[in-house]
C-alpha cells in the first residue's frame, strides 16, 4: 500500500470488536471504573433494514441512514424498533442528497445534521421531522472559505457546530489535526496540532495526517463535541465556552502494525499487520454527558476472528468505552453484539446496535444502562 500525501484521503471503514486497555496518555484516568456486561433485546430483525450505513437515536426516535442503493437514504423508527416512514430522496436535485456521510440529532432545534461527500465543507439540516415532508437546509459552509490556513489544508468531509456558534472542522494539515472557524467559515486558530506519538520509525511528517484524520459528532444539547481517528488512538473532546470551546485531548497508545517500506517521490510504501487496531467506523457516540468509543484488536474484516463471530461460533463481544467531556473514564461496557454500528440515548438512558451477522443478517438490539 502507498502512504498519501495531505491532498488525499484514506478513509478507513472497517468493523470492528472489543478492547483491552484504556490506553496511557494524559486525561485517560486508568483506574478502576464500573464495568457492566450487558444482553440486549432485540427490537427489529433482518427485514425491517436496508444495508444501515449508521444509526442516530433522539428522546423519542432512532433514524437509520440507508446504504446509496435505495430511493430514499433516511428510514425513521419509533425507540421500540417499529418503522414509521422513510425520508429525503436520493438524488442531486434540489432538497435532494446522493447519500450521506454522517448524521447526528440537534435536539434544541430538533433536526438532523447531515453531511453529504457532495457537500464536502458544508454541514446541513434536515428540519420539520415532525411534518409529512422533511426538507434540508444548509447550515455553514467552508469551501472557498478557508481563509489563512496552510496551503495543503483538505476541506473537510466533517464539520462540527456548537449551539453557541463556534465551528470545528478536523482538517488534513500539516499544521494540526483540528481547525476553529467563525461562523462565516474564515479559520480562526488551529485548535489541535498532532500528538506527540510516535507511530512507526520512518513515518514521514505528512503521514500524520492520514493516521490522525478525524471524524466527529455534537452532543444534542450543543454544548459538547467529540472526534476520534480511525487509526490514531486519539479522543478529541470539546465544551462550549463563550463562543469558543474548552478542548481535551485523550491519546492512547501508540498504532501498532504500520511497516514502513521506503519513501521515495512524495510517497511512502506501507503495508498493515495483524496487529493493527481500527476504532470503530461510525465514529464517537456522543450524549449530552457522555462520548462512547469502540476500538478492535485485529486488522481485518476477514481475520479468523471476526469470521468466527459472523458465523455465531463465538460469543459476539463489542466493548466501548464511555469517557464525560473532561475525559475522565466513567464506565466500561461489553455489550453482547458483533459487528455493530451505535447510537445512544441523549439521557444515557440505553444504547441501541445494529448487529450484522450470517446467522442473524441485520438485527437492532436495545441495551438499557
């Protein structure tokens, strides 16, 4: 494989199970905290779905996003897992998306906030949930926009907006991992440069920015964010203040199974090994007091483990982790589901999975906490 430069991106998406470790650095408080072994109900079987590519629960409802092969790309259901409607067509008209990115609830003013990879810069709404026919709205934008950042700055595929206005975009840069905007998409600072963490001897300094690219989430009450990197064991948590925000930054240890061949016109040659870790590819769950991580211990979709528990000849683990937004570990989770993309309550309340298995296809399972 071939390490990219900083003008493009390696999107990881790959399953994963559970974790053994809390990680070492600054603000994971490795002591002991509350560990529950939880069993879910199952709401919804293989039929109800349609290749979910992510799920988002409100106080009163969970929106499913479908996979890009059918007609509409949003399926809402009641929290007891029966369908109500699907909405928001597929499509490149207007009030229409191809498919979208991520999604997660705004309770304040009850809506969606979409991305689309169309829309790369640009954060949307989906308003009116409670009426016939949900429409969209743009919310910020920073394409064009992005006015004195380095000059091999990515717009962005995810943006973060607070209830009071600040932006947060994770960028690929070679000056930091996360930006701070105004609200007309001019930079403001770089909030979070790179971790001092090192990889893998031999790693050149632009291959951070693939290792640390970002994806994340704002709680529903606005108040907090929440990103986390697909290969880095990075946790990026955020709290309003003013128009700013109170920011902490949680690293674990260093990646593991990155080989570094040789470097040699702008490239680097690299190649994964079994030891590599992937954090789970829906990214944070955030609520309003709480983040939820997941990370697996093994490289692929195809190790002899994941394959085992497809096929149901091994228990199904998924163990997350549930940090508050001053980074302190609150609670332990191993809930009994495989492969599984997440969503919690914004009460904390119960967490729902969407396990996906050979012996079961697609379920929706609800763990109360």
């Amino acid at each position: 494989m071939r390490l990219l430069p900083l003008y493009l991106i390696i999107t990881i998406l790959i399953a994963f199970s559970g974790i053994t470790s809390c990680g070492s650095g600054e603000g994971n408080n490795c002591y002991t905290t509350d560990t529950l072994h939880l069993s879910g109900t199952v709401l919804a079987g293989d039929e109800a779905f349609r290749e979910p590519l992510g799920i988002v629960a409100s106080d009163d409802r969970i929106y499913i996003r479908n996979s890009v092969k059918y007609d509409t790309v949003i399926d809402e259901y009641t929290l007891g897992g029966e369908y109500i409607r699907s909405f928001l067509k597929k499509g490149i008209e207007s009030g229409q998306l191809p498919y979208l990115t991520g999604m997660w609830y705004d309770a304040a003013a009850h809506r969606l906030v979409v991305e689309s990879d169309v829309a790369r810069g640009k954060l949307l709404a989906v308003e009116g949930l409670d009426s016939a026919t949900p429409a969209l709205r743009m919310v910020t934008s920073l394409r064009e926009r992005i006015v004195g950042a380095p000059d091999d700055t990515v717009v962005p595929a995810s943006l973060m907006l607070l209830g009071n206005g600040a932006v947060y975009a994770p960028n690929l840069n070679s000056a930091g991992m996360l930006n701070a905007y105004d609200r007309n998409g001019r930079l403001k600072k770089i909030a979070v440069d790179y971790p001092d963490v090192i990889y893998q001897s031999g790693v050149p300094a632009y291959g951070l920015a693939n290792f640390f690219h970002l994806s994340g989430r704002v709680s529903p009450d606005g108040k907090h964010f929440a990103a986390s990197s697909a290969l880095g064991d990075v946790l990026v948590l955020g709290t309003a203040d003013a128009d700013s925000a109170t920011i902490t930054v949680i690293t674990g240890e260093p990646q593991k199974g990155i080989e570094i061949d040789k470097e040699e016109d702008g490239y680097a040659s690299f190649r994964y090994t079994d030891s590599l870790r992937y954090f789970y590819p829906g990214g944070v769950i955030v609520s309003d007091n709480h983040v939820y991580t997941a990370v697996g211990d093994y490289a692929s979709a195809f190790t002899e483990k994941k394959r085992d528990m497809a096929a149901g000849n091994t228990e199904p683990l998924t163990t997350v982790r549930v940090y508050d937004y001053s980074g302190r570990l609150a609670k332990v989770l191993y809930l009994k589901a495989g492969r599984c993309l997440l969503a919690v309550k914004p009460d904390d309340s119960a967490i729902y999975a969407l396990e996906e298995s050979d012996e079961f296809g697609y379920r929706l399972l609800q763990f109360n906490l």
